[in-house]
C-alpha cells in the first residue's frame, strides 16, 4: 500500500474493499488481538495524499493542480472515520496553499485578459472545493475568485471622501508629480506573443477540466507553438513546462491505467502521442525533459507490478499472463534507456523468480515437460535485448536437464 501510495492510480476502492473483508473474517480466525485495519489503512491513504499534496504546493515553479485536486480527492475517498487535529491541520494548510496560488494565478489572468484560463480556473476551484469539502475541511476558492473577478470589473472610483479626485494630495499611494502618465500608452504585445499565449492559454483551459482532453488539439497547439518558440521563449518557458507538467500525469495516469486492463491498442496510441509531445517540448529548449521517460516509466511499473502479483501466487500461477506483461514491456523499454535501473532491477528479480519456477515444476513433473519447453521459448523470445532480464537461455537450460 505504501508503494502504492505513491502513484496517483492506486486502486482505492479495491484495497478499501480487501481490508473491510479482512475485519469481517479476522474475528474468525486465531490471530493476535490487534485494531481493525480498515480505520487504519484509511488514515494512513489521507495523510499519504495530505503529505504528497503538500509537496506538491510547495514547489515555486512547475506546480501540477490537476495532481493536487487528485489527491485531496482521494484524501476524500478514503472515508476515515475522523481526522485528528495534525490531519485537520494539515489538510487545511493544503486548502489555504491552494488558495494562495490560484488567486495569484487568476489575478494575473484576469489582468492580462486571459479569459479561457478565467472560467478554467473557475472550474477547477468548484472541483477543489467540492474534494476538500468531502475530505471534511473547508475552502471557499471559487468565492474568492468571483470576489477578485468582480473588484477587477468594477469601475475605478473617481475619488473618496478623504481624497476628492478634485483636490491635490500627498497620498504616496498616487502618482507623485513627474511620474509617468497612466494614461500613456502601453506597448503592445507583439504578434508572435499574443498568438502564443492564446495556445497555451487554450492547453490551460483544456488541462484544467477532469475529463474531455482532445489529444489532437493539444498537438496542434504544441506544433505551432514550436515556430514561435525563438521570439516567446523568455516569456512564456514557465507557462508551457507548468502545463506539459499537468499533461505528463495525466498521461502518466492513463497509461498505468491501460496497462492495468490490459489495453494494447489504447497503450501504443497513448505512447505515440507521448512520444509526439515529447519530440514537440525538445524543440523549445526541452521544457519537460523528463516526458516521454516519466509516461514509460508508468506504463512499465504496472506491468513489472502485474507480473510480480502473478508470480507471488503459491498456487495458480497464470505464466502465460507474466509473458504478456513481459511482451508489454518491449514498448517502453526503448524509450526508457539505461536510465531506468530501478525498472531494470525488478525485470531481473521477476526474470529470475519466473525461470525458478518453470525450473522446479520441470523437475518435478516430467508429463508438463514438453509444454514447460514451449513456454521457456516464448519466455526467451520475450525477454531477448530486454536490458536487465537476463540471459534468454532457459529453454537450453531446461533441455540439459533432459542430457
């Protein structure tokens, strides 16, 4: 679960499922008095999440709000049965860090007439208040949105009772003699900025919403942003690496998930378009260096982790469902490279409980031996060039135990 805990795909109803099973059948078995472990793999999911969301709002660029929303959602889903003060506290440190950074953001989208990013910043503060809510703690963003939204619509005053605007001052707050005129004019973004800032204001809009991303759009934007790159790169580099940061844990999310159900078709589609992204973000000063590898990466571990459950089993292993996740494999392990050690470890530790297995049941039944053989040279077929399983030899292996 810990494990777990660190990937925003952790099936939480199914272990919130396993551990109230488990206190329904614990008092049935002869096991030490110990509390019931729903109440505390529920505690342990809501500070988990608090803690990563917290993490996550303390970055000074780079900030993922669709990830921070996740996670104070799944604070929520947890149902514990109350939060102690520490978990209060820090679940309202998170609401207020929220806070601060989204009207930070919205009054420089309103100030610059950003008006997509307005009503997507809009939405995404109902959702977040609607998580946080059901978490059991209190935020009011949108409220405050709106508040900041109407001050910047409202009409200047002319002047106030302690300062009529016919009357000189000393106010330090107005412009002193000299100044510059407030009324001159401002120079006017160039072309190239404009045009620029509306693709990406268009991505905000699009990545602010849960659902209804159109991958094609996305492209779109990112290709002809690519030609404008050498004349808004100054400006606007912290603007896109903070959306294809958004774009890389949804796409990160959604290839777990699909590896999860098995989906080839879905998971190469979704791994061409990463592969698309991430080609798009090198050619504007690498943006997001860490795309195409970090979708990969999420892809694989859920294979690698499907494999390790199967092969876990005492009895009832299914060899022919570890050969499909190893197959999956061969589509991330390119891109990956030689830096993904950690994934390369687990291959070798998984390679290695499986020719155990398939070794020792060759052994100890000689009628399994010609499908044993068969399966050994898929297994090899599978694992060949794969960088970290092994030698591709247990079908030689297994053939002179026969000599």
């Amino acid at each position: 679960l810990q494990q777990k805990s660190q990937s925003i795909e952790a099936d939480l109803a199914k272990v919130l499922e396993i551990a109230g099973c488990y206190d329904e059948t614990r008092p049935k078995l002869s096991l030490p008095d110990t509390s019931p472990l729903l109440p505390r793999i529920q505690v342990l999911l809501t500070s988990s999440s608090l803690q990563r969301a917290r993490e996550e709002l303390c970055k000074d660029h780079g900030l993922n709000p669709a990830l921070v929303l996740q996670l104070v959602k799944r604070a929520g889903e947890a149902e514990p049965a109350e939060l102690d003060d520490e978990m209060t506290a820090l679940l309202q440190e998170v609401a207020d860090k929220t806070c601060e950074r989204m009207c930070e953001s919205f009054r420089s989208a309103v100030a610059e007439g950003q008006e997509a990013k307005v009503q997507g910043l809009l939405k995404f503060a109902d959702s977040f208040d609607a998580a946080c809510a059901a978490a059991k703690g209190t935020s009011h963003i949108q409220e405050k949105l709106k508040e900041i939204h109407a001050a910047a619509e409202a009409p200047a005053d002319e002047g106030t009772a302690d300062h009529p605007a016919d009357e000189g001052t000393d106010d330090p707050a107005l412009p002193a003699e000299g100044a510059d005129d407030p009324a001159a004019p401002v120079e006017e973004a160039s072309p190239e900025y404009t045009a620029a800032a509306a693709k990406i204001s268009q991505m905000e809009e699009m990545l602010s919403q849960e659902t209804g991303m159109n991958p094609n759009v996305i492209l779109k934007d990112l290709t002809e942003l690519v030609e404008l790159w050498p004349s808004v790169a100054t400006q606007l580099s912290e603007r896109l690496a903070t959306q294809l940061s958004v774009l890389q844990q949804r796409m990160a999310s959604a290839c777990a998930a699909a590896s999860a159900e098995d989906q080839e078709a879905k998971l190469k589609a979704l791994l061409a378009f990463a592969h698309k992204v991430h080609d798009l973000q090198h050619q504007m000063d690498d943006c997001a260096p860490d795309f195409n590898f970090a979708v990969c990466s999420a892809g694989a571990a859920q294979d690698l982790t499907d494999a390790e459950t199967e092969l876990s089993k005492e009895t009832g292993m299914n060899p022919v469902a570890v050969l499909k996740n190893i197959r999956n494999l061969r589509l991330y392990w390119q891109a990956l490279g030689s830096s993904a050690e950690q994934l390369h470890q687990r291959l070798g530790a998984m390679c290695d409980l499986m020719r155990s297995r398939i070794t020792s049941s060759y052994e100890q039944n000689p009628e399994k031996r010609p499908n044993l053989l068969k399966f050994s040279a898929a297994f090899d077929a599978a694992i060949k060039d794969l960088e970290g399983a092994g030698e591709a030899n247990l079908a030689e292996r297994l053939k002179e135990m026969d000599g």
